[in-house]
C-alpha cells in the first residue's frame, strides 16, 4: 500500500516535495493555514490587476528543470528572461544603470566612475565563478548527517578560499572596485539573501557568478503565481489533496513516532509521513515546543530583515521604468547600518520597484500598469510600531514620481500594502523577517535547522529556514534533498 504523506503549508517548498513523493506513488494531502496555496510566492487579484506578493524574479532555472525531470513531467510555465537583470537609480542623479550580462555593454554604464571596470568586474566574476564552483556540490546541495561531516565536506572546498570567509561581502567588493557607484551595485544582491552587504559574508559573492554569469534571472509567462498553479495542477493530476485555512497548533504522538497534527479548527490530520514546510524553527518552538526553539532562544537566533511590500494599480503607463529597478540614495553605509534595526520612520528609504505588467500585459486593465514596491525596514524585533506605514508608503510614491519624472500619485486606483506583521499573521513567518533565518555562518549547512526531525522519525521539514536556505531556487533544492531523506525511509 502506498504510504500518505502530510505535507504542512503549501509554499514553493511544500510543493515541490509533493510533486517529488506524489510522482513515486505516495499519497500527498497538503493543510495550508492561508485560502490560497503558495506561501510567500503569492498572488494578490483585484479590480483588474494582478500582483506577485513577494517573489517577483528567480535564478538557477535548472533547479526547476531538474524537479520537473525528476517528477518526470514536463515544465509546467515558460521562462522570461530579464535583460536588462536590472536598473540602479541614485537620488539626486539622473543617470540610470542598466545592469546587463553582456558584459560589454554592463561596461559601458561603468565608464565614467570606474576606470577599467571591465578588467575589475572580470576578475570580481572569476573569484566569484570559483567559489561558486568549488561549494555548489559539496556544500550546498547535500544533506549533511552531523557536524563532523559537514566539516568533511568544508574541508573539500579549495583552501585559497579560507580569506573569503572571515571578510563581509562589503570589503571583498571594495577591495575590486573604487566608485562607489560599483561598490554598492555589485553589493546590491546581499540584499536578496535579507541582510545588508556589511553583515553577509563575502562567500556570497557567489551569487553574483550566479547573476551575470551563470544563469541571470527570470520571470515566468503570466507572471509568478503561475509556477504555484501550475505545480498545483501537476499535483492534482496525481490525486494530491488540499485543506486550506487550517493552521496545524499541536500534536500527538507515540513514543519517537508523530500519530497525528491536530489544527485550530480541531481536526485530526494522520498520515505515515509528515512534512513541515513552516518554519523550521518556529515551527518546532511554537508546535512542538522544543527546548532548543523556546521564544528566548528563538529571539537570539539571528533573523533576516522585514519588508514594506505594497501594490499599487495605475492608469497610466510607464514606459520610461524597466520591469526590475532599485531606487538607493546618497547614504549607503549609514542606510544599510541602520535599516535592519531603526524603528523610527526611514524619512528617505530605499526602495525596490517591479513592474509586473511589463512582462505580463493580463496582469493590468488596459492602459494600467500594475506596481509592486518593496522597501527593506526592520523586522518585529525591532519595530513593533507599524502606525506610521502610509507615511513611508507616501513618501517612497512621491519620491519614486519625482525620480521617474511622473507622478504616479494622481493615476492611483488601487493601493495595498503588507508589514512585517502582515507577513507575520499571514504566513507564520518569526517577527515578520521576509526571507526567515538568516544565512549567518553559525545557521548554515548542518548548523542550520535540521530537515529531519530530531525527535519523530516520520518528520522532516522544508523550506526556507532548513537546509539550504532562501529564494525559490533553494525552495527546490531544498525539497530534492528532504525528498531524498523521506525515499531512504
Ligand atoms: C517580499 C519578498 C520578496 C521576495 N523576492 C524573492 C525573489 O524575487 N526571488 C526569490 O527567489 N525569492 C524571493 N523571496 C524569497 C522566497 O519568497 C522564499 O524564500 C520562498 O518563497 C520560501 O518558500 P518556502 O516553501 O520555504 O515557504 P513559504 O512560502 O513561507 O511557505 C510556507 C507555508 O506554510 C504555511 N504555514 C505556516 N505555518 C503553518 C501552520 N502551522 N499550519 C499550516 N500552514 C502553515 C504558510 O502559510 C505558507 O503558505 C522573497 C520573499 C519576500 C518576503
């Protein structure tokens, strides 16, 4: 008989370890404390516009391409690559960056604040391409069993890389460039992982091979919300089930065995196999109540960054903004001291801008643009106060006008925002930090919240806040390696 597997939330996660296990005969039901599967890779729908809620890009396509291989389907959505990846915009210049993978033609952005930025940028990619290489397979995409072997495992990374990891992203960027135009558009994907350049370690700079190199990144026709439902779809095809609004709070079980999650409407859901696509930690501390997730220990670990997210319909068009674009000021280092951890309202923040209806006329009316703005603040632990949200949203819509030349502000007909306590309320996430753990070098490879469970033999985790870590790639990679903890059984 074929075993049942309980999966708990329906993020990217979730998902793809259903498809996996589905694909191979188990039988998959899926409980989702939201009405709507997709955690994080959301959508909002409304008066005629549509909205990625978080996810608006991804990079290492074939992650997706090896999920699907191994479910033995084909791919569900079609890629759209970016070109430019991006745009850069400073306060006060009206030059605009475009960030292309052509490296001639990055160059050329470079020319007049970076002598020879060509020679820099390549060797910059060099050294990034080979950090990449040498702990991609070794590191990244492994299950580690015990610390002892994932010293092993670090221990097979080439040694030249030592000096890397006690060096921040910040000083390995500087110490290839001078402007500091380079500096912080090369440092801007320290962003992506949820903390700022300063405090991620410079191992990271990998993710730029990632970005220029390697893969670039992509969007998908129909937008982002199109890879859940699609996957949604291939599940359904192999008889998958789905119970939304039900929020699993406790547990029974017997001995080193989970019998059963019990949700907050009373139900009693059974399965042979349980698969948390929660947050790993949070998960563990609030359900499970284990010792080492207690609120003191969990409030010690160290958490990514909150976001300011919020959507906004227009009737107008913007045919001067790119689909992808950062909007920084003059003040980067005091910006980036001070953004995980100020309360106060940010009176001149930085801002990311997607226009989603670029890409994907049917995600606006006709002669709309649909705008979805990200702004990094701090996250609950550091500003609990949310009361001063429509200040910082007029204030980043006024600024954005000014510097797109257009103001957005009168063609407004549909706005509405998420906090870090949305966010928190909505999908479980601890304090509201967007992207979960943080990658410190102590939340690591085996240092990270384990994808199997400490206690229950039947129980694994996936997702953000286990091994590897965050962003859609790691989401997948992260369900081949829980999967292939589950198929041992
Ligand atoms: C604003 C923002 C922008 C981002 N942009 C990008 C981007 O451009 N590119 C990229 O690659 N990544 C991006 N990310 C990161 C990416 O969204 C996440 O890393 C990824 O979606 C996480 O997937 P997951 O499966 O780990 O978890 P989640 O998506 O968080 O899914 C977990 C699910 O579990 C459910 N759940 C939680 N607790 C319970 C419970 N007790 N009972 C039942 N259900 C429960 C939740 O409701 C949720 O649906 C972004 C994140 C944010 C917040």
């Amino acid at each position: 008989m074929s075993k049942t597997v309980l999966i708990v939330g329906t993020g990217l996660g979730g998902l793809s370890t259903g498809l996996r296990l589905a694909s191979r005969g188990y039988k998959v039901k899926f409980v989702e404390k939201a009405s709507q599967p997709g955690g994080r890779l959301n959508q909002i729908k409304k008066d005629g516009f549509i909205f990625d809620v978080g996810p608006s890009f991804f990079s290492m396509p074939y992650d997706f391409e090896e999920l699907v291989n191994d479910c033995n389907i084909k791919m569900p959505f079609d890629f759209v690559e970016l070109d430019p990846l991006y745009t850069v915009n400073f306060r006060g210049n009206d030059k605009k960056y475009s960030l292309y993978k052509d490296i001639d033609k990055l160059s050329k952005q470079f020319e007049e604040v970076e002598p020879n930025f060509k020679t820099k940028f390549t060797a910059y990619l060099k050294k990034c391409g080979e950090l990449y290489n040498d702990t991609v397979d070794v590191v990244i995409k492994q299950n580690f069993d015990s610390i002892p072997g994932y010293i092993k495992a670090l221990m097979q990374v080439n040694p030249k890389h030592l000096p890397v990891l006690v060096k921040s992203f910040w000083k390995q960027s500087s110490s290839f460039f001078e402007s500091k135009e380079a500096r912080q558009i090369v440092s801007l994907i320290a962003f992506f992982l949820g903390r700022t350049p300063f405090d991620t370690n410079a191992v990271y700079t990998l993710l730029s091979h990632i970005e220029f190199v390697h893969t670039g990144y992509y969007n998908v026709k129909g937008g982002m919300y199109t890879i859940v439902t699609s996957l949604v779809e291939e599940l359904k095809k192999l008889n998958a089930r789905f119970e939304f609004d039900t929020e699993i709070v406790t547990y029974r079980n017997t001995g080193n065995k989970l019998t059963s999650l019990i949700g907050k409407n009373g139900k009693t859901y059974e399965a042979d196999i349980y698969v948390i696509n929660a947050d790993a930690a949070l998960f563990r501390g609030t359900v499970f109540n284990r010792e080492k997730f207690t609120e003191k220990r969990l409030r010690k670990m160290s958490w990514t960054m909150g976001y300011l997210t919020f959507y906004v319909g227009i009737k107008t068009k913007l045919p001067q903004v790119e689909h992808h674009n950062y909007f920084l000021g003059n003040n980067f280092e005091a910006y980036a001291k001070d953004v995980m951890k100020n309360p106060g309202t940010m009176e001149k923040p930085y801002y990311y801008v997607n226009v989603v209806s670029k890409h994907n006329s049917s995600c606006a009316p006709d002669g709309c643009e649909a705008l979805f703005f990200v702004c990094p603040v701090p996250n609950l632990l550091y500003k609990t106060d949310w009361s001063d949200k429509d200040a910082m949203i007029k204030s980043i819509i006024e600024d954005f006008s000014e510097r797109i030349k257009q103001d957005i502000s009168k063609d407004i007909i549909f706005q509405m925002a998420y906090t870090p306590e949305d966010w928190q309320n909505q999908f479980n996430l601890y304090k509201g930090a967007g992207l979960g753990l943080s990658h410190s070098m102590l939340q690591i490879g085996a240092l990270r919240p384990k994808n199997y469970d400490e206690k229950f033999k039947n129980t694994f985790y996936v997702g953000a806040s286990t091994v590897p870590g965050a962003g859609l790639p790691m989401a997948v990679i992260s369900s081949k390696l829980t999967a292939e903890r589950i198929l041992k059984l």
